[in-house]
C-alpha cells in the first residue's frame, strides 16, 4: 500500500496520529471526534488471539481504518497474533523489520491492500539502526539505515517505523528519515517516548529529513496512568500541534 492509499486523514496532507483503543466503542470515538485525523491502534500483545481477530473485525465494520499495533514496547513476538489479526482492506499494521516482508506478502496473497511498517530502533548513531531480533550478530544487528529502507523499498513494505525515538538525537531522525526518502519509503513512524514536549522536535526532523508523510504513534502521552482510559482532550491537543505542519 501506498500512503495515500490510506483512507485517514492526513492532515495537510503529510501527517496523522496513531493513538490507543481499548475496544470498538472507543475506536469510533476516536475516529468521529477526529474526523480520521487519529487511527485508533488495537495492542495484539492485550488480547487472545481469537479474540483480537474478532475485534478487529468489529472495529472494521465500524470505522474505515483500523491499526493493529505489537503492544508491551513493541513486543516483536506478537508479530504472528498482530498479522493473523488482519481482516481485509485498510488495516495499518505494526511488524518487526524482519516480519514485515512477510507480512506484506501473506497479506498481498489474500488480495488485501494493507499498510505493512517495519519497526527498527535507533542505534544511537545517525545512519545506523537496530534490527530486533538478529542476536547471532556481535554487533546485535546494528546495520546501515540505508540497507534497511532498500530492503523495505524490495519487499514492499509501506513505512519505516522508529521505536523507541525518545532518546534518539536531531541527527539520527534525520538520517533515517533521509535513507527512507531517499529509497523510495514515503512514509515514517516515530513510536515510544513522543510527549507534547518533545513532538515538535521529532517530527520537525522527519520533515526536515525528507519524509514526504510521518505517523506518530502516541500512546502513553494519551492515557491515563492509573486507569488507562485514553483522553480525548489529550488526543486534541497532538492533533492541533499537527497543524503546524499543514504548509510544507
């Protein structure tokens, strides 16, 4: 899939939120109140396998677009529920850079347009990423941001995702945004640590790299600590700070 090819709405055209739900009631809240500027993300790592199947499906039949995120920080051994989860068209979903591929394909087979990202996290280094999961290497799979993004470009798959981006410095956002736009990846996922505090700074840089879009992934920013319930007045608050971002 392509990005435009999402039936969100990206806001100036370049930029929308993926934000947490607990369930279909949430979901089209989210989706309603937003007008398709937040996708609501259902975390496979919360639910049963059966169950998160059928809760997509739900969510589907109520929202155009739904997202099947990883969950516990990007839990790569959820790869298989999150994919096997996937009920058709217009699902945005979270892989492991070395699932992705895959994904693509599996999905492809079954004639469905869907949003594959592979998740990669910051090596501490501009132009080198982190793949999890490769532990046989000494470097523990630390490889040039550059391959990663023409090995996306080669399978297919739809984004870069960067988990987690809290720590990761100006120079090392822009890199990989920079290796993605430079092969072809149109679109980047920043996840794990973006507060109101620090959005500006993150997606500034993914622009500034060269993302044509970028998807934040905002979840504990938008929960509440104790109870988890997600706010929508917080959820308004990240869509407003989007707007800045309407004029390239």
């Amino acid at each position: 899939m392509r990005p435009r090819d999402l039936n969100a709405n990206w806001i100036g055209n370049r930029i929308c939120l993926s934000v947490p739900a607990r369930g279909v009631e949430d979901s089209k809240l989210i989706w309603d109140y937003f007008a398709g500027c937040a996708i609501p993300s259902i975390l496979a790592a919360d639910h049963a396998p059966d169950r998160l199947k059928s809760l997509i499906s739900e969510i589907h039949a109520v929202v155009p677009v739904v997202s099947v995120a990883l969950g516990n920080s990007g839990d790569a051994t959820q790869w298989d529920k999150a994919l096997l989860a996937v009920d058709g068209n217009q699902v945005h979903l979270n892989q492991p850079a070395t699932q992705s591929g895959y994904a693509v394909g599996y999905t492809a087979s079954k004639g469905w347009n869907v949003w594959v990202n592979g998740v990669v996290e910051p090596a501490g280094t501009p132009g080198l990423v982190r793949i999890p999961w490769i532990h046989t290497s000494p470097d523990h799979g630390i490889i040039p941001v550059d391959t990663v993004a023409a090995w996306f470009t080669e399978t297919g798959t739809t984004a870069l995702k960067i988990h987690p981006v809290g720590k990761a410095s100006y120079e090392e956002l822009v890199s990989i945004a920079k290796a993605a736009a430079d092969n072809g990846i149109e679109a980047v996922e920043p996840a794990g640590g973006i507060t109101a505090e620090n959005f500006h700074f993150v997606v500034g840089a993914l622009f500034d790299g060269g993302a044509k879009y970028v998807l934040p992934h905002i979840f504990s920013a938008v929960e509440d600590k104790e109870t988890h319930e997600v706010s929508v007045d917080k959820i308004e608050t990240f869509v407003e700070m989007c707007t800045v971002y309407e004029t390239p």
